[in-house]
C-alpha cells in the first residue's frame, strides 16, 4: 500500500511540474509586452524599471528557473500587476468559495445521477426509463450559463426562490454562526444545483446501465436466488457494483465541473477563482491568470489523485495492477 | 441481409443539425432585418416577440417607429414610449386613406439596441456553426495525428506526446481556452485554432489506445509480417478500423465545440461585437433579464438544439456502429458517455 501511494504520488508531482511548465510556456510565448508604456508620455526607462521590477528582463530559462523556484519552494506566484498584492494571497482568498461550489454540484450531481439511475433500472425500456434517457442528453446540451441565467430569472427574480447572485446577504455580517452558514447555504443551492446538472445525464445513465449489467452478472443472480428484494438488490449490491466507475467518474467530472464553476461563479456573482480569473483577463494581469489556471489544473490532479486513492479502499484489485 | 437503417435518435439528430445547418446557410435570404440594422433606437429598445412597430417615413428626417397612429386634423399623432409626437400629415411620405401600412414585426422581439433578435439570431447560426464544425474538424484531425504518431512511434515518441497530453488533461478546458483568449485576443479564424487546438488531447489518447489495440489483432499483424511499412499498415488497415470512435467523437465535438465558443463569447472573450454570434447575443441579454427575457432566451435555445443534435447523433450512431461491427474483429460497444468520460472533458 505504501509502495502504491508513494508511486501515485510521485506520478502527480511530475504531473505538477509539467503542468506548470505548459502554462508558464504559453505565458511567456504569447505575444504583446504587459510592460509596454500604455501611454507615449510615460519615459521608456519607466518600462525598464518594471520589467526589472518583475523580473522580466532576464532570459527566458533565467525567469523559468526562477518563477518554477519560487512556485515549488515558496508558493510564491508573484505579484499582481494591477493591485501588488501577493498573487497566492489574493487566490487564497478565492479558494474556498470556488471548493465549496465545486463540492456541493458534485453532491447534486451525484444526488440526482443516482436517483434518476436507480429510478430508470427498476423497469427497463419503459417509458420512465426512456425519459431519463432523453433527459440526460438534454442536460448535457445546456449550457451552463444559460440555464444559470434562465434560473435566475424564473426561480430568483420570477419565484423568489433563491437570491439572485452572490454568497451572502449584505447584512451577513451580523449573523450568527448557525445563521450565516444558511444565509450561504441559500445562496449556494441554486448555482450548485445548475452546475451540477450538465454530469447528472451521464451519471443517471451510466448507474443505470451498470445496475442492468449487475442483474445479469453471477452475483445479481446469485442475489436474486437468495430471495432478496428487487429493492434491496439494485440499492445495496448494485449501487456496491457500480461504486468503483461512479468515483472514478467523479475526477473524470474534476476539470468539468472546475470549467462550469467559472462561469456559474460569473453568472451568479460568486467571488471564487472564476470571477478572480475572469477579473484578472479583463485588467491584463498575466500573473494572476497564470496561477489561476495553474490552480485549476492543481486541482484536477489533487482530485483524480483522492478518487485513485479511495479506489483502491473500494477495489483492492487495483493495487495488485 | 438489409443493412439496418440508422436508429431514430441519429436519424432526429442528423435532422436537426440539417435544419440548423439551412437555418445558417440561408440566414441572408430569411432573417427579415440586417442584424447590424438600428432604426429609431430609443423607441423600438427591447420590444416584446410579435410586438410590431408602424414605421413613419417622413421627408425631413430619419424614419419614425411608433407604437400607435392615428390622424387628427391635419396631423399624424404617433404615440410613443417618450409621449406623443404630431407630424404634418404632407411631409409623411408613406401615408394613404388606410393608414400607415408598412409596419416591423419583431417576431422574436428586439434587444436593448433596437435590433432584430431573429436577425441576430439567424447570422448568429453562420458564425456559431462554422466556428463548431471547424473548430471540431480540426481537433479531430490533431487528435488522430498525435494519437497515430504515439502509437506508432516507438517508445520515446509515445512517451513525450503521451505525458504531454496528460498535462493538458490536466487544464479545465475552458480555463486553457480562457488563459490563450486572454492572451491573444483572438479574431473569427484564431477563435477556430483555439478551441480546436485544445479540444484534441482527449481524442488523441482514444486513437491511441484504439490503434494499440488494432495492431495486435491478426490483420494487422499478417499486413506488417507481409512487409508493410509501419505507416502503410497504419494507413491501410489500423485507421479506417477505428472509424468508429472518430466518427462518434467527431459527431459529439461539434456539439462541444460550440459549447465551448459561446461559452467564450459569453464571457466576452470570442466573437466580437458587432458580429452576433448566439454566446455573445446571451451576454447581450444578461443586463437585461428581467425586463427582456427574450434577448438571451432565444440564443440559449439554439445552442442546446445544436448540442442536442450532435449528441442524439453521436448516440445514434455509436449504436449502430457497434452493430456493423458485431462479430468482426471485436469492436466493442462504446455508448458516447464512455468515450467522453475517457476524454475526460466534453
């Protein structure tokens, strides 16, 4: 087990220096100088004294070396060009909000997946089933920040259902701790729910095909003949069959639902690492859009390196490979 | 035997997909309005759908758009959203005993700049769809030059392009797309470049995999026992085996594609303005939602009829591809979710 996880560890942490090489590459290859005098009057040793300010005066491999330096040792991703503050310390701040979205589309997604799954198995090919077919290529086909905006303004603004955008009421503040944690919670269930949507297609048709699959398998049969309910068959030792592809599909899901929660965070004004990143595009700030979508990747290999480990508690088999 | 006719969800998907691809081709000939075209602004700013305006031609001036006419004396009154607005009745040109006939219909209403959204909406379709299937057939035609270089390559070759791919697996897809948007600006023809150059990663390791696969079957081995060269047989026998998978991707990366180019223009990173395209028409509508729902309703649909389309086929298709191949030389079943779960993105 020891000799696995090192040897899964090693495989992401070559994976983060490749990462990180690719995105300072299409950094530093782009075209345009971010120095460049945005006005004719501004001295040209101006330009001089920020690119040494930064860094940027030096050769390309120098900066590399000393950008993957401070990266790898010291987490330090720079400066923003358009406030000066520490760029890890600015994304830090909109990390959490981006996790807790992220997390709570995976549990609607996998919520709604499974149910409509499960729902669809119990009697195949009929017209139950058939809609959750249809259904699912449906919610693949729509586009997050549409559904994002049709929800805000039919269940938001039409039903007063939810708050039409952000993370907490202007008066949080004054809450309490049980108090706040609902004030986020009813602004959180709405994005999460139309971000979790466009995988729960492919999670309700991927349970249900395994569980059809399960029946005809020896175990399913040797269930059956042991006089097991039909409901006890497909909750317990069908959903424990197909467990091991429904996690795997969680960090197959990983860049998925961090590319939606860009732009849920930009439709439902929710201050994570999308409305950062989006924010730093806008203003030119190549540091912070460097890191921020090194983040991201980051944060693909950090999941798809959990769900490998939770595998193999699932799947012993796996291991052995 | 007969061969099978495609199943209906192709058959639907394929005919959407036609529609939409008329829809674009005659946009010119249908929309009734130049999408560009803004008349009387302040007046006819997010109309309703099938709200009509009367258009009023006098001699003096622009064309006048109003809600209501009606003739009092000597002068034409025109009730507008800023009041009431008397015209001699000599200096409207387009006057008869029947009233004013020339009217604008909005079928699907206007946006906040007084254009048609219909119009928008039908040149919209041209600049979505060629940016989709572009976009897409080039990723395709990447993702089965790097896959087939890797699986056939040798070892190094595999290695380099292989770990490659694994990193930029790694990149949410959109936040690359977003990252080369920020730093290029990109016009109609790099937009192309740009979604398709980072949707092939995926597609390159299914080729691979396929064609691993495929050189270990008998043909494949009789071919290079037989003194093909190892491109000759890739060429001859290894690719038009794994048509299959390239064909269904193909079908469902269009629909991707064009996901990922409104999500873009949305985002106002893609097309740019004045060209509609149906993201940027979205974008367009979200200042506005509550009192216009229709400039980003409209659009939305298109997008989800386009996807829709691509996947119904996709579906289709892998259904009946897999039935061709039933008992050949082992194709398996591979539904479109298992192909974009092994893409890892869509």
């Amino acid at each position: 087990m020891i000799h696995f996880l090192l040897r899964r560890l090693l495989a992401a942490a070559v994976l983060f220096l490749i990462v990180l090489t690719l995105a300072f590459a299409v950094v530093a290859l782009a075209p345009g100088d971010p120095m460049a005098p945005s006005d004719p009057r501004i001295p040209p040793e101006q330009a001089e004294r920020l690119r040494a300010l930064y860094g940027l005066d030096q050769p390309l491999p120098a900066q590399y070396l000393r950008w993957l330096g401070a990266v790898v040792l010291r987490w330090d991703w720079g400066q923003s060009y358009r406030t000066g503050q520490p760029v890890a310390e600015l994304l830090f701040d909109a990390l959490p909000p981006t996790l807790l979205l992220a997390g709570a589309a995976l549990l609607a997604q996998y919520l709604l997946g499974i149910g409509l799954g499960l729902l669809a198995a119990f009697r195949p090919n009929s017209r139950l089933d058939l809609s959750v077919r249809v259904a699912s290529l449906l919610v693949y086909a729509l586009p997050t920040f549409w559904v994002g905006l049709m929800a805000i303004l039919i269940l938001a603004v039409g039903l007063g259902l939810a708050p039409a955008g952000g993370m907490t009421s202007a008066a949080a503040f004054e809450l309490g701790p049980v108090a706040a944690a609902l004030d986020v919670l009813a602004h959180l269930w709405l994005p999460a729910l139309v971000l979790g949507l466009s995988m729960a297609g492919d999670i309700a048709r991927y349970t249900r095909n395994s569980l059809i699959e399960f029946q005809a398998t020896e175990a399913g049969r040797a269930a059956r003949a042991r006089g097991l309910s039909e409901t006890r068959i497909l909750l317990v030792h069908g959903l424990a069959h197909a467990a091991p592809r429904l996690l795997q599909l969680a960090s197959v899901s990983a860049p998925l639902l961090l590319s939606g929660a860009v732009i849920a965070e930009v439709v439902f004004a929710w201050p994570g690492l999308g409305t950062a990143t989006l924010l730093a595009i806008q203003s030119g700030d190549t540091p912070v859009v460097l890191a921020a979508t090194a983040y991201g990747a980051v944060l693909v290999i950090a999941a798809s390196l959990a769900a490998d480990l939770l595998l193999t508690r699932l799947d012993p088999r796996i291991r052995v490979e | 035997m007969s061969r099978p006719s495609l199943p209906p969800a192709a058959r639907s998907g394929a005919g959407i997909l036609c529609g939409l691809a008329l829809l674009a081709a005659t946009a010119p000939l249908l929309a009734p309005r130049d999408p560009a075209e803004q008349l009387d602004a302040a007046e006819s700013s997010r109309r309703p759908p099938l709200s009509f305006l009367f258009v009023v031609r006098t001699l003096d001036r622009e064309p006048l758009l109003a809600e209501r006419v009606t003739v009092e004396g000597n002068d034409l009154v025109l009730e507008r959203r800023s009041g009431s607005l008397r015209v001699p009745l000599a200096a409207v040109t387009n006057y008869s005993e029947q009233g004013i006939a020339e009217r604008r219909r909005n079928w699907l209403g206007t946006d906040a700049l007084g254009r048609d959204v219909l119009s928008r909406l039908l040149h919209g379709s041209r600049v979505s769809l060629t940016i989709g299937l572009l976009a897409a057939a080039l990723a395709l035609t990447a993702g089965t030059l790097v896959g087939s270089c890797a699986a056939i390559g040798g070892r190094f070759v595999d290695q380099t392009l292989m770990r490659t791919v694994d990193g930029l697996l790694c990149f949410p897809h959109l936040a690359l797309v977003l990252l080369l948007a920020a730093l290029y600006r990109p016009d109609t023809a790099l937009l192309v470049l740009l979604i398709g150059g980072t949707g092939w990663m995926g597609l390159a390791r299914l080729v691979r995999a396929e064609l691993l696969r495929l050189k270990q079957e008998r043909f494949a081995l009789a071919a290079a026992a037989a003194g093909r060269s190892p491109a000759g047989v890739l060429i001859r026998h290894l690719l038009p085996n794994a048509t299959t998978p390239l064909l269904v991707d193909a079908s469902l990366r269009v629909g991707a594609c064009i996901l990922v180019e409104s999500a873009l223009s949305f985002l106002g990173l893609g097309v740019q303005p004045p060209q509609p395209s149906w993201g940027s028409m979205i974008a367009d509508g979200q200042s506005h939602l509550a009192t216009a729902w229709w400039i980003a309703a409209f659009p939305g649909l298109m997008v989800v009829a386009a996807v829709l389309g691509s996947s119904l086929l996709a579906d289709g298709l892998s259904d009946r591809l897999a039935g061709l191949g039933a008992g050949g030389h082992g194709t398996r079943r591979r539904s479109p979710w298992a192909i974009r779960a092994w893409l890892g993105q869509a």
